[in-house]
C-alpha cells in the first residue's frame, strides 16, 4: 500500500470517527461503537473551544465536526483527487497561517497539504487552538507516517518551502511584505451575498436563514447583503427567518445587536428590526454582526455585471436562476472539497511548488 493511499484511508477514518462522534453528541448514541475515552476527550475539547471564544458555541463546532465527518468519506476524497498525480518524491514544507473565525476554518488547507505528501507547519489562531490538534492525534495515531508531518507552531515561523496565509485585508499587506519571496496562497476578506426576485418561497427563505445567521455571521461564506428588486417587501423575508430568533440569546450576539442598534439610530439611519436582526440599506458588502446590508436593483444585467466586476470580493453568491455558479438557497455552510476559498485550487498550487 503506498504512502498516497495511506493517507486517504487515515482522512477515510477520521471522517468516520467524526460521523460516530457527531451522533453520539447530537442523539446520545454511538459510545459502543467507538472509544469511549475519545468521545470523552473530543467532548471536554469542544466545551473548552466554546469557553476561549465564545462564538464557538457547542452547537456550531458540532455542526462543524459534521461536516468534515461527511465529506471525509472514500468517495468524495477519491473523487475529488482522481485526476490528480500525488505521488511526492520530496515532501516540501507548507506553512499555514489559519483565521479562527468559525470552527476548523483551515481544515481543509491542513487536508490538501497532507494528502498531497507534503508537510504541514501550522499556525493557529489564538480563537481556535484546540480543535486541530486533536485530530491532528487522530490522524497519526491511525496512520504512523504522518508522523513528523504534523507541526503546530506558536512563534515565528520559519523554514518552509510554501505558505497558504489566511487574515483580513490588512494582515494580507503584512503577509505580503514577509512571506512574498515564497510560493504563497494569501486570502484577503470576502463576503457573500443573496440576490433575491420576490418570487422566492418560504422553503427558501428559511434556507436562506441558515446561509444568514449559522456562526452568527462570521465566516466569508456568510450572507451578510442582500440585492432585492425595486419595491421588495420584507415581510416574507422576516417570516420566515423567525425560526431564527434564539440567536438573541447569545449574550455576545445580543450586545452586538444592541450596539449597533444604538449606533445606528443615534445615525438617524432608517433600519428594519424584527428583535435579533436588522436590515439598513447600504451599498458596501460587509455587514457587522446582528446586520444585514440591503441594496435595491432594476436590471438584473446591470447587477450581474457589478458582482463580476467585484468578484474578488465574493466567496458565495446565493440565488434562484440568477448566475450558473449561484449557490442554491441554504448551501453556503456545505462547500464540498473542490469549493477553494477564494477560488484558488489548493492542490494544483501544492503539487506546481513541489516541482520546483
């Protein structure tokens, strides 16, 4: 068996000790079928993720722990790398700066470093440090050759061949000036967006609340501004988001609702509010938490223009019919493993810098 296929079936099995994990922690099921010990440990791990930052509630990282669980499966790993040629004489060292705004946000670059044979030099941030590690464990305890393969860096970063960086606009200009000389992936801030017709049903409105309001808002794939036509009513948009409505009870989510409530009036902003979401017309992209932004359009082709012009800014544009990339209504949380962040193709980047 070589070291390729190794690595997969390793990824194969943590994906399946994450599906066991995620039903016993959701339905109280699942401790015969797996180590007791580990679930207890994974359980003291996902509480300890959700005391250091308290966006990481308990909910959100399982859903996180889900989702990995599901795409790490046989199929969707064979199918994703099957026209690739992995085979890596010389592993080279990549580095990798992940963002901890949401759960495990960097898998997926620590996923394609390791399974194209290279090694994985990992900076964590300070808001998601546990979660890692502990399947980092996993992994080598299942497949011993990923041993040494495997570093967690707390300060400066050096000797590595490669750097996947991701941060805000103004860590990219820092990236930039220290890591430039090197082969190098670095993600800037983007934002995603809903284009609406008003003919919209309430099954996907509700949808459409998950792409809203899952991690509270804070990941690229996020909504965080909508496009509506001229003389839109949001009364339908309300109604059916009002599922929705236990996010207020979040004291961290409520003050930022609050402040930017104050703000926003102490503005003389005009605002819509149903009590844990508010909606203002502005043209810019990013809106802050507990806000959705809104912008009217009369020309669908005047729209499709500007969101191609501004495509650097965009991770998901969700809609019905509108783009032939659209993302469907309630899917931004579930990329599969070809959906790079920033539409930047993570293995051909490794495997073009492990030829050089």
């Amino acid at each position: 068996m070589d070291d390729q296929h190794q690595r997969l079936q390793a990824f194969v099995k943590l994906g399946n000790f994450l599906r066991k994990y995620c039903e016993y922690a959701n339905n109280g099921t699942g401790k015969i079928a797996e180590d007791p010990p580990l679930f207890s440990r994974l359980d003291e791990i996902v509480l300890s993720a959700g005391y250091k930052n308290g966006w990481f509630t308990k909910k959100n990282v399982l859903y996180a722990l889900e989702q990995w669980g599901n795409a790490l499966n046989e199929e969707q790993l064979s199918a994703w790398l099957g026209n690739y040629k992995l085979k890596q004489e010389t592993p080279k060292t990549v580095a990798i700066v992940m963002a901890g705004n949401i759960p495990l946000v960097g898998f997926h670059d620590f996923l394609s470093v390791l399974i194209t044979g290279n090694r994985a030099l990992v900076k964590l941030s300070s808001d998601d440090g546990t979660l890692l590690p502990f399947l980092a464990e996993l992994l080598v305890n299942t497949e011993s050759s990923l041993e040494g393969f495997i570093q967690f860096e707390k300060g400066r970063l050096t000797n590595f061949d490669a750097i996947i960086a991701t941060g805000s606009n103004n860590t990219a200009r820092y990236f930039e000036y220290y890591f430039g000389d090197k082969p190098n992936i670095i993600r800037k801030n983007r934002v995603s967006v809903a284009v609406l017709s008003g003919k919209e049903t309430q099954g996907m409105l509700r949808a459409l609340g998950e792409d809203i309001f899952r991690y509270f808002g804070l990941g690229c794939r996020s909504v965080s501004k909508l496009y509506v036509p001229k003389g839109y009513n949001f009364d339908a948009f309300f109604e059916a988001i009002y599922p929705f409505r236990e996010i207020i009870d979040l004291s961290k989510y409520a003050n930022n609702y609050d402040y930017n409530k104050a703000v926003y009036l102490m503005s003389g902003y005009q605002i819509l509010d149903n009590g844990f979401l508010m909606l203002k017309e502005d043209l810019n992209y990013g809106s802050p938490i507990a806000a959705l932004f809104y912008e009217h359009y009369t020309s669908q082709k005047s729209l499709r223009e500007r969101l191609e012009k501004d495509k650097n800014d965009l991770q998901c544009i969700v809609s019905n019919g509108f783009l032939p990339k659209e993302v469907p209504f309630g899917h931004t949380q579930l990329p599969g493993l070809r959906d790079y962040a920033d539409g930047i193709n993570t293995v051909e980047f490794l495997l073009k810098t492990s030829q050089n």
